[in-house]
C-alpha cells in the first residue's frame, strides 16, 4: 500500500471561506487498493507553513507521496514550488513536464502551471494545480507511473 498525503495550500480554503473541492478530488481519484491517504491538510499560501508541512509528512509520517494541490500559478501568493523546492534534496522534472505538455492539449493555460515534483529523503512531492479539474487531469496523467516512483525510491529496483 502506498502512504499518501495531501496538502491543499490555498489561503481562503485555510480560512474555510471555499470548500476545499481540489483536495478532496485528489482523494477521491486515489484507487484505495493501492494507495491509502495517511495524512489530509489546509495550510495558507505561506511558505514557512507549506515547507513545515512538507517536512513533516516526509520526516514523521513517512508518506512514499506527498501531493499538493494549489498555489502553482503566476499569482503574487503563489509559492509551492519555492516551498517544495526549499525542502526537497532532488528534483524530478518529468512529472511536471509531462502534466504541462498533457495539460496543453486541453488548455493554453497550462504553460503558465509553475509546478515541481522533489524528493525529500524516501517522498516523492508532486504539486498539482489549485482548480478541481486541473488537479485531476493531471494526477491522472502521472498516476500510472507513480507506485514504480514509489519502488525505486525505496531501493526496490528499476
């Protein structure tokens, strides 16, 4: 079974002003044969609360996959990546590379997607955009390709 966390980083789902629609799709999406969600949570679009979220998911929870959902975009608050790429040892560009080009057959808009994937020791980080369909679209663009992630950062081979 494959430990997964999701962070969704949005200031007014923080503030309960918006229903948190992305996180809760990204569960949904996760076939619970295979992956197990570990740990659920909202945190603002501040840098500091996102890496200390991301740390202890990675450091204490042990998650194998940390997936985010929001603050990827262009806007001034919009800051997963540096937060993600503040905690992680390694990155993994093809993830995001692929969910851009895929992402581009539906929609321009996904050019301007600022989303990373790292490692943090034995955790896999993947950001994915802030709307629900986004989210989705490309969760499922990388999600076949995920529990072989999962294998070879534990030692388990290519």
């Amino acid at each position: 079974m494959i430990k997964v966390a999701i962070l969704t980083i949005s200031d007014s789902c923080w503030r309960k002003e918006r229903q948190d629609i992305s996180g809760q799709a990204i569960k949904e999406a996760l076939c619970p044969d295979k992956f197990e969600i570990c740990q659920y949570k909202i945190v603002p679009d501040e840098q500091e609360e996102i890496a200390k979220q991301l740390i202890y998911f990675a450091d204490q929870i042990n998650a194998d996959i940390v997936l985010t959902t929001g603050s990827t975009g262009l806007g001034p608050r919009d800051i997963a990546p540096e937060a993600t790429a503040a905690v992680c040892n390694r990155i993994v560009p093809g993830l995001t590379e692929i969910m851009r080009l895929e992402g581009l057959k539906k929609t321009k808009n996904a050019i301007l997607s600022r989303a990373m994937a790292g490692i943090r020791k034995n955790t896999l980080i993947i950001n994915l955009p802030g709307s629900p369909k986004a989210a989705l679209e490309s969760l499922q663009i990388i999600l076949d390709v995920l529990p072989h992630a999962v294998d070879m950062l534990a030692g388990r081979g290519h």
